[in-house]
C-alpha cells in the first residue's frame, strides 16, 4: 500500500504542476513596439542630405547626454550643500530636492524618441521614405500588435 499512496502523492503534483505550467499562471503582459525601415533617396544630393541627417542625430544624442550629466551634477552639488550645512550645525539648512534627470540615450526611451523622430523627419526630407510597423516584443503567443 505504501506504493498506492506515493503514486497518489506523484499524481497530485503532476497534476498540481500542470494547472500552473498549462495556463493558471499569469500570462505575461504583451507589449508592442514600432520598428522602422528605412529606404534611403536614390538621388547623390539626398544622400549627401542623409549624412547631415545622421550629423544632427548624434549632436541631438550628445546634447541630451550633457544635459543628463549637468542634471546629475546639480543634483549632486544640492545634496552636498544640504550636508555641508548639517555638519555645520546650522538649524536653518533648505534641503532642496533636486529635479529627477532624464536617462542618457540609449537604443530607446524619450531621448532616443524625440532625436530618432527628428532624424527621420530629416531623413523624409531628404527623399527617402520611412515606413514604421508595430511589432510584439513580450508576451507575443496571444495578442498581436497589428
């Protein structure tokens, strides 16, 4: 009979594990993202527009880091002053908070956004054309993004 009862135990879990694996968990969250493809003029001069596209796209990227960094900084120097004026013993100290900082670029997020945007505005411009599509990137065996 000992047998019986550990097959009945090995049953349960089997069938315990199954109702978790076989959809009784919950199901990822899908989200969707936009990719873009890109056909570029065929003319010399749209090319040659192309390169200022992709000049101005990475000053947009490296004034957006600065920018991060000069948050960072400022945010640091407010803290400093509040601690200095702790250990100071003064009773009057303002403890200034500072304002969140945008993250640097990166492959996404609002700076990439907002540079990649204007990047393929300037890209349009030039003659060539961007076409976007909204692909599943988590969560994708039940919803599509179309």
């Amino acid at each position: 009979m000992k047998t019986g009862k550990q097959g009945l135990v090995g049953l349960a879990v089997c069938i315990l594990a199954a109702a978790v694996l076989g959809g009784c968990a919950k199901p990822m969250p899908t989200t969707c993202k936009t990719e873009y493809e890109f056909h570029p003029p065929t003319s010399y001069e749209g090319k040659m527009c192309l390169m200022k596209c992709e000049k101005d796209r990475k000053q947009c990227r490296d004034d957006k880091e600065l920018q991060y960094k000069n948050c960072e900084h400022h945010g640091r120097m407010v803290r400093l002053e509040f601690e200095r004026c702790i250990a100071s013993g003064a009773t009057n100290c303002y403890s200034a908070v500072a304002p969140p900082c945008e993250r640097p670029c990166d492959s996404s997020g609002p700076c990439s956004d907002s540079c990649n945007m204007e990047y393929r505005h300037c890209y349009e411009s030039c003659g060539g054309s961007v076409t976007s599509k909204e692909v599943c990137s988590n969560g994708c065996d039940s919803w599509s993004c179309d």
